[in-house]
C-alpha cells in the first residue's frame, strides 16, 4: 500500500473515533495516538522497503554500467595506445629531419621512412555513448565508490577532450602551415622524387614550422595520462564487480 492509501486510511480512522459520541476523551485520545503510531510506522515500513529496493535496483543497474564501461574503455585504449605509437614514430621523424635541417646529411631511405609524418592526421573516438547516457540521466551518482565515480568523470571529461583538442591542433598545423608550405616550395622530377628536400628542409620558414611540430610531445603525453587513467578505472572496475 503506498504512503498516501496508509495515510488516508488511519486518517479517516482517526476522524471516525474523534467524532464517536460513546467514547470517552480519554479513548479517543488513546486510539488517535494509536492511529497516528500505525501511521509513522507504516510510513517508515514503507519508505525504508522503497529505499531498500531502490538500492538493489541501483547495485544492479551500476554492475551493468561498469561492466559495459570497461568493455568501452578497453576498446578506447587499444585505439590510444596505437595513437600513442604513431605519435611517438612521427615526433622520431621529426627530429630526424630537425638534425637533417641543421646539417645532416638527408639519406634517401630516411626520407622515404618518414615523408609521411608531414602529411599525417591523428583522431580519437572514445566510446562515449554509455557514459553520456548515464550522465544525462543524473544517475552518476549510482557509482557508489566515489574515487572511481571522479576519475571516470576525469577520463571523459578531461583526458579525452584534452587529447582532442591537442590533435585539432597538431593536424590544423600539419595540414595548414607544414603541408601547405612544402607543397608551395618543393619541386619533382619527372619520376616525382624530390629534387630540393635539403633547400626546403634549411629554410628558416621550415626550420621555425619543425620547432613548432616539437608540440606533438603535449599529445603523447596526453594519451600516456589517458591510458593511466583507463588502466586505474579498469582495476577498480575489477575490484567492484569481482
């Protein structure tokens, strides 16, 4: 019987034994008493069994998130430790062509292991869709252990937002200032090889433009925090739900 029925009810019985004329004040101030005691205890039966069930609806329904969440987080560091790999490769290139800037001798095979990492784009899609859905719901607070309820919220709200704005950068720079300038001053043979890759690479605009690219370090280091922060919510994914 839900609260308001219980309540109701005893009311009506309290109003009835009020208006009795063949009781006594006294009874019907000992049954008033009685009915108001039915009332709070019911009430509270009823409200605890409520927060009770809710509970085991909300233990259920967390076990579920998290086990589906760290399927998410899982896939998303598969896809940033690679991102983090080809980062890594592309920041090596361009030291190489750094040292080849200042000096070094520009060796055909180098150049041809590394000439992508002007032209390359890097691009994070985390699985968000789980964890927007519980947000936007207001049930985040289902998570009961709070660390992992804050660090989640890090991950998705900080880490990866953080790591897509680092390669919005990266890949405007690339594509926009780097690409845009080798493809103004280079100059192919009929085969297409590259006959100015030393003149391109000393010039103070290229030299300047590869400094700048020394900022692919900010984003390998992001996706090292995002997959710290993956690994940690993981674990205590594991110790929740074991």
């Amino acid at each position: 019987m839900a609260e308001d029925e219980i309540i109701k009810k005893h009311t009506k019985a309290v109003y009835k034994s009020w208006r009795d004329p063949e009781k006594s004040w006294k009874q019907k101030l000992k049954d008033i008493l009685l009915e108001i005691l039915i009332i709070v205890f019911a009430v509270t039966i009823s409200i605890w069994f409520h927060n009770w069930s809710e509970s085991i609806n909300d233990r259920k329904a967390e076990k579920e998130f998290l086990k589906g969440l760290k399927y998410d987080i899982q896939a998303d560091l598969k896809e940033m430790t690679g991102d983090r790999e080809g980062l890594r490769t592309q920041l090596a290139g361009i030291h190489y062509f750094d040292r080849a800037a200042g000096g070094e001798k520009l060796l055909k095979d180098s150049l041809s292991k590394y000439s992508w990492v002007f032209f390359a784009q890097t691009q994070i899609n985390p699985r968000i869709g789980r964890f927007e859905a519980l947000k936007g719901s207001g049930k985040l607070d289902i998570i009961e252990n709070k660390n992992l309820q804050y660090n989640i919220i890090d991950l998705y709200q900080k880490n990866f937002p953080q790591i897509f704005r680092l390669n919005q950068f990266t890949n405007t720079l690339m594509a926009d200032k780097v690409d845009a300038f080798i493809g103004d001053n280079m100059v192919l043979d009929a085969k297409g090889s590259l006959t100015n890759g030393e003149k391109v690479l000393t010039s103070s605009k290229m030299r300047f433009l590869l400094m700048q690219c020394e900022g692919i370090r900010n984003n390998i280091d992001a996706y090292s925090q995002g997959i710290n922060m993956g690994k940690t919510i993981i674990k205590q994914i594991d110790d929740e739900i074991k």
